[in-house]
C-alpha cells in the first residue's frame, strides 16, 4: 500500500517560499495558488505531472479561485512521516509543508496519533483486488482454485503481503513478486506470463478495464480489508477555514460529477468512501 523510494530533494522550499505555519484560505488566495503535496511514482493518482490526484488538485484549486501548485515527494517509511514533512512541520531538508496532502487514509487510529494534522474528506475508497484471465479462471471463489498458475503481484505492498502468507504460505512457489506496483503486475497479465495479478482495485482497472478477457474482483482471502480503505486529504490541524473551503469544494466536484469523470478519464472505477 505504501510506495518506499529515496526522498524528493530539497529545491522545493525556495521555489515555494512557504514556510511552516498553517497558511489560512485567505493566505491562500493571496499568494493565488494552492500548494498541493502529491505522492510521485503512485499510479494512476501520480505519474510524472499525470493522474487522477493532479488532476483533483487542479479542480480544487480552481474551485479556490486559485492557481494550482503541485508539490511532488516520494513517500517516505510510514504515513506519519509524510503527514510531519508534507503538512504539519515540513521535511529537514528544505521542502514543505504543502497547503494540503492528497491520498491521505482518512484512518480513526491515524487521525488520534496525528492532532498536529487534520485529516478529512475521503473522495475514494481503495480495495485489494485480483485480475485473472476469463478464459483460464471462469470462476476463482477462493485461492485455492489458483492451481499452480503463476500470479503476478508487487511483492512490497499489501496485496503482497496478503498472497504471501494465505494459507500457510502455499502460493509462495507460484507468486512472481518483483514488479514495482499493480500496473506493472496488470501488464504482465496482459502479456500472458501469468494467469492472475494482484494489486489495488485502482492499478488493476487502469490498465485492465474494458477488456472482456479479465475479471477483476476483490482478493478472495479472510485477511483482505472487506470495505477497503478511504483516501482523502490533511491540512494542518488550525488552518480550519482552508479545510472547510476544500471540503466545500470537493462536495460541489461530487455533486457535479466531475470528480466521477476524473476517474473515469483514467478507467478507474470512482468508489465513494
């Protein structure tokens, strides 16, 4: 679930000027831009300036009335990390904080270890899912079915974790585990060297959906999170009129459809959180 790559460098701070305080909506449209921290190599949410995360900042900051400021960093080793470098306080090395974090676990037990942020409007609920190939795997209702087909997975993620241990470890021989992210996986899938890819629900429909030769479904294993996960954003915990201003914005893309149309762009199907 979390992406672990080296840390964006520093040059950031002094393009941005912005400093550790919490920037209030009306600082915000002084300066006329929101700085919107996004999570680099995060596909189809961010992926070299694209995706649906750049997407939604653009649309919020346009509600703002307001020019959009993307503010891209690798994920570092755990989310409270990137909630104290990408909105609270700002990394050691010069860059951030941003205005507001996107993709955010809008998580009961992260928001009570985190009273410097305020983590609020989820725009996306996130599942672990299993693509297969139609004509090889009609029906797969439990893993077990697998067989000894061969399976794609990023090794390094949730959907890893999970396929590694199910069962007592039983689909380990069969688990190719060395792509970066479920795209990848996807893409092997495509390719026909396996006959299943795991991944999220996001990486799997972005390469896969429309195509009649795959299913995509969720992970048939008990210690699968059922209801998934909701993403949504974090502000700094006082700068309470900005995070009403976004929540406001992000309900009227809602009510409109457009943030529905983002995702579609992109083939993903928009869960609700």
């Amino acid at each position: 679930m979390r992406r672990r790559t080296l840390l964006a460098g520093s040059l950031a701070a002094a393009a941005w000027g912005h400093g550790a305080g919490a920037a209030t909506l009306a600082q915000v449209r002084e300066r006329g831009r929101l700085i919107v921290g996004l999570y680099e190599d995060m596909p189809p949410f961010h992926v070299k300036g694209r995706g649906i995360d750049v997407e939604l900042g653009q649309a919020l900051a346009e509600a703002l009335g307001v020019k959009f400021a993307p503010l891209p960093f690798h994920a570092d080793e755990n989310m409270a990390d990137d909630l104290r470098n990408m909105v609270w306080k700002g990394h050691y090395l010069g860059h951030g904080p941003a205005d507001v974090l996107l993709h955010v676990p809008v998580d009961r037990p992260l928001i009570e270890a985190t009273p410097q942020a305020r983590i609020f409007g989820p725009y996306y609920r996130e599942r672990v899912m299993l693509a297969r190939r139609v004509d090889e795997l009609p029906v797969l209702d439990s893993l077990s079915q697998l067989g000894t087909r061969r399976v794609a997975v990023p090794g390094q993620t949730l959907a890893g974790w999970l396929l590694i241990g199910a069962d007592g470890g039983a689909y380990r021989e069969q688990l190719l585990t060395q792509w970066k992210d479920g795209c990848e996986a996807a893409r092997a899938l495509q390719r026909g060297e396996v006959a299943a890819a795991a991944g999220l629900a996001s990486e799997l429909e972005s390469v896969l959906a429309g195509d009649a030769a795959y299913r995509i479904e969720p992970l048939p294993s008990p210690r699968a999170p059922r209801e998934g996960w909701a993403a949504g954003l974090a502000v700094k915990r006082d700068a309470t009129d900005l995070a009403e201003a976004l929540q406001q914005a992000l309900n009227g893309l809602t009510q409109a459809g457009r943030l529905g149309e983002i995702f579609a762009k992109y083939k993903v199907a928009w869960r609700p959180a």
